[in-house]
C-alpha cells in the first residue's frame, strides 16, 4: 500500500521589512512520506522569504522537474525558479536556463552545499541566489512542528524572529558564495 502525504495548515503573519511585505498566509502544505521535518520548515520559510504575487508550491518530490516553488505571471510564465535542499549542478544549470531568477534555501551544511556545486558548469552560475536557513531556527521551529501552526514571522536586515506560543526563535538567512 502507498503512503500518502501529510497535509500541514500553517497560518503565518508575515512582516518582511526589508522587502515591505506584510501579508497574513493562510497555506496548505503537503509533506511528502520521504520528505523530512527540516525539508518541510524550509520550504515554508523560503516561501515566506519569497512571497509576492504568483508564488506557489509545486507539486513537490512527486515531481522532480520541477522546483519546490515557482513564481509565474498571469500568462503563466516561468519568472522565478525556487529550491530548497541541496540542488544537483545539473538541477541548477536546467533552473537557470528555464527562469530569468533562480533562489536555492538550504537547511543543510552551506559549506557542503558549496563544495558540491564549486567548478561545477552552470548556465549563468554567476546570478544565482544561494541562501543558508539558520540551522538552529530550522531545527526549534521542527521540534514545535504541528499539523495546525499558528506563529509570527518577521524579517529585518535578512535575520529571522520566529513567534511561535510563547517561544521566539530567531536567525540569520546567509547568502552563499560559491568559489
């Protein structure tokens, strides 16, 4: 029998002062069997990270040619190419050559991350956007993860303040250079 995957209801009220986005998110997010907690979270920031107009989750592991979230205009046109994890070179290369913007969250090592895609050929390797989550964050907001969410997220100066209950979980989004 195969599983199936979880759905997860996240309300977020989401203050980015740095890109003067303050928007309530009501999202539904289904978390694939094979996905782990940590993959999840990341998705849902970066998709907090990236909120604008036309941004939504693809249909995820099931469908690997495509990325974990996708920003099209009203014709549906391909505008910004999102990933979460550690993208291949070559899943990097094809993102470039299919959106003008490509964004990569990691949750991971940023060092391994760098390793893996250094020397590496990537169509316009030079205008990607490499950003390490807090590993930290990820890991106290996993340990808080229900299937009904409810916190705060606000965003000043790329450093993250998550309001969750009672807690406050806070961290950076680095951006990553590659050699």
């Amino acid at each position: 029998m195969a599983l199936t995957a979880t759905i997860y209801t996240f309300s977020i009220q989401l203050s980015d002062v740095d890109r003067a986005v303050y928007e309530a998110l009501a999202l539904k997010v289904a978390r694939h069997p094979s996905e782990s907690a940590e993959h999840l979270v990341a998705r849902v920031l970066a998709y907090c990270l990236e909120f604008t107009e036309g941004i939504a989750f693809s249909r995820g592991i099931s469908d690997p040619d495509e990325p974990a979230l996708a920003v099209r205009d009203l014709t549906g046109e391909l505008k910004v190419w999102i990933d979460v994890g550690s993208p291949d070179a070559a899943r990097l290369h094809k993102a470039a050559k299919a959106a003008p913007r490509v964004a990569v969250y990691t949750h991971k090592d940023p060092a391994q991350l760098r390793l893996q895609l250094g020397g590496e050929k990537i169509h316009r390797a030079d205008a990607l956007e490499l950003y390490a989550v807090d590993r930290e964050l990820v890991a106290g907001l996993v340990k808080r993860l229900e299937r009904r969410m409810q916190f705060d997220l606000s965003v000043t100066d790329r450093h993250l303040f998550i309001s969750v209950g009672a807690d406050t979980l806070s961290g950076d989004v680095a951006p990553i250079v590659l050699a």
